[in-house]
C-alpha cells in the first residue's frame, strides 16, 4: 500500500512538471507568433500603402520618385518572403519531416550564390564581404546543399543587419580532420551577454531593429540552431559589445 501511495505522489509530481512545461512552451509559441503577426504584418502594409499611392500618382510622379517607392516595395516584399520562409523551416523542423539529402557540393560555389543573394542587403550600407577557406585539398564536401546554404544565409544576412555603414563581415572555412568550421565574423554592434545566452532559443524571438533600421525577429538564427543539429553539428557565438560579433558552426564531414 506505502509503495502504491508512493507511485501514485511520483506520477502526480511528474504531470505538475509536464503541464508546467507545456504551460511555458505555450506561453512562449504565443508570443512568437503574436510577434511574427506584427512583423509580418509591417511589410505588407508597406506594401499596399505604396502601391496604391503609385497607382493614383504614376502619372505625375516623375522617375526617381517612382524608383525610389519601388525601392521601399522590393525591400519590403524581400522581408515578408525571408520571415515566411523561416517559419516555414522552423515549422517543418519542429514536426520533425526534414530529411536530409547530402550530395557531393563545391563549397565555393555555394558561398558565392550566397553572397550574390545577399549582395543588395549587403550593398545598401556599402557592406563587403571576405572569404578565406582554409585546410581545402578538394572544392567538393559531401553535404545537404539547402540546409548549409539556409544556415549560411540566415548568419550572414544577421550579421549585415547588425553592422554598421561602411563595415567588413568576414566569411571563414577550416577543414579540420573529419568536419568543416565555418565562422561570420562582422564588426557590428555586438551582442549583450544576457540575450547571446538564449540567443538560439524560442524565447529571444521578439522584433528587433538592425542598426540601420532593418526589421527582424531573431527566427533566422532558431532556424540555423535546428538545421545545425539536423547536419550532426554544432553552434555558438563569439561577442563584444561595439566591436562585433563571430557566428561559428559546425559539420562532420
């Protein structure tokens, strides 16, 4: 009888513990989706008060009026597909449905269409990039083109978000036995030590503004901690405040 009662007060304390649990794992997916809601929500607004000003003012604006209003349209559509995008992969990557597909991959091609795609974020606050790859016999890794190609986009367009007019972000790949590390380096703003902590966690998802007042939501990097962990890898985070951040990852090869 003393040890039924005994099962029975383990079991209760052990379903106090899970719906607590469950409590903060719903208190938390709320916030991240009332703030994804606001900020998806910013860029279509830019995005109809535009158009609509256009459609009634074509016929008077004069060119670079018009260029510089598609300007803030583009920019704005660029930032509602890179938010979809990463909730969709956070999504999937929490229903556990992402396989990963590894094939043979030149990783300097990669890094090069990644830079191409970031090159206009990068450009408008004359941002350059440098790549040293390091320890390389072969151009060729054998690794899932998409979910490397994410995690890379996701830390470089942060690290652009973060930096200041006229900065570097230096993009590094070391070859060390049997795993690659890639590392960002930028020479941003920082990052304050109480929010680096959590800074892969669905709590320090929450709007942020970069530091030329880009929107962002912190999403990007959730993403890159899931898919790290699909590759069998490893993440972290190097920061000073007002001297720069490094990113590093990485994946066995």
């Amino acid at each position: 009888m003393i040890e039924k009662q005994k099962l029975i007060e383990t079991q209760k304390r052990e379903l106090l513990i899970s719906n607590e649990q469950l409590s903060i794992l719903n208190t938390t997916k709320d916030k991240l989706f009332s703030v994804l809601g606001h900020d998806l929500k910013a860029p279509f607004n830019v995005l109809l008060g535009f158009g609509a000003l256009l459609l009634q003012k074509i016929d008077i604006y004069p060119p670079e009026k018009i260029k510089k209003n598609l300007q803030y349209m583009n920019d704005a559509a660029h930032t509602a597909f890179n938010l979809l995008e990463n909730l969709l992969n956070w999504a999937r990557a929490q229903r556990g449905i992402i396989e990963v597909y590894a094939k043979e991959l030149n990783i300097n091609h990669l890094i090069d269409n990644t830079l191409k795609v970031l090159n206009q974020q990068a450009q408008t606050k004359n941002i350059t990039f440098e790549v040293e790859i390091i320890g390389c016999d072969e151009e060729v890794i054998f690794v899932d083109e998409v979910l490397l190609g994410t995690i890379l986009r996701n830390i470089i367009s942060n690290s652009i978000k973060f930096s200041n007019i006229n900065g570097r972000i230096l993009l590094k790949v070391i070859f060390k036995d049997n795993l690659i590390e890639f590392s960002v380096a930028d020479q941003g703003v920082g990052i304050p030590n109480e929010i680096k902590e959590k800074l892969f966690k669905i709590s320090n998802v929450t709007s942020k503004q970069g530091t030329n007042g880009e929107k962002g939501t912190g999403l990007g990097l959730l993403v890159c901690s899931e898919f790290v962990s699909l590759l069998k890898g490893k993440i972290w985070v190097e920061s000073e405040l007002n001297v720069g951040t490094t990113f590093y990852f990485t994946i066995p090869v």
